[in-house]
C-alpha cells in the first residue's frame, strides 16, 4: 500500500496501488485495520472517520469508527470538510447547507463555510 498522510488519534490513511485509488487505514504497528475499499477518507478524529463510497452508482459518506462499523450515514452530500489531526475538531459541510461536528451531530451554523 502507499502511506497518504500523518497518524491522527491513532491511524494513518493509506491507499491502494491499482486505479482508481482505494483508502483505509493502519495503525501505529503498521497493521492495517480497516480495509483499502473506500474512495475518500479523511483522518480518524477521536472516535470516527470520514469516509465516501460509490457502489452500484450510488454515493454513500457518512462516519466510520475503529472498527469499520458505519455509525452515522450523511443526508446530502459533503460539500466541504476542515481538516484536523490528532483532535475531534473536524467539522463537514453537506450541500443541503446542514453542519455536523466530529461525532456527526448537527450543528448550528450561523456563518457556514463552503
């Protein structure tokens, strides 16, 4: 696999070498943890991760825990995420202008980013 990007709270985003890309995760011992299948992820915040997968032409993105499991399924599209390591500070932006935080709760925004 290729290395993508720096350990946040634990794992480092890896991906596949074939085309298209492929992305998952391994640990602090190299091992990976979560399988290469989704085609974007972003880092592990304290508890989930984002992650976008397209199977049978519909897009699915929503929030990934430790263990793969899928804990929170977005109601539109994510138009835009912030970026953080090592924190539970992400927040995305969906295309039907609702905010949700690191843990997938809805968010109040008053001055949206997109």
């Amino acid at each position: 696999f290729n290395y993508e990007s720096p350990f946040s709270n634990g794992f480092a985003i890896v991906s596949s070498r074939q085309n298209p890309k492929k992305f998952g995760f391994i640990n602090t011992q190299g091992k990976l943890v979560i399988p290469m299948e989704y085609d974007e992820v972003a880092p592990f915040q304290e508890h989930y991760a984002f992650f976008s997968k397209e199977e049978n032409g519909k897009l699915t993105e929503g929030l990934i825990d430790h263990n793969n499991r899928i804990v929170k399924i977005f109601p539109a599209k994510v138009t835009s995420k912030s970026t953080y390591y090592d924190s539970n500070e992400i927040t995305y932006y969906l295309s039907n202008l609702e905010t949700y935080d690191a843990d997938g709760n809805f968010k109040e925004d008053k001055n949206p980013i997109r």
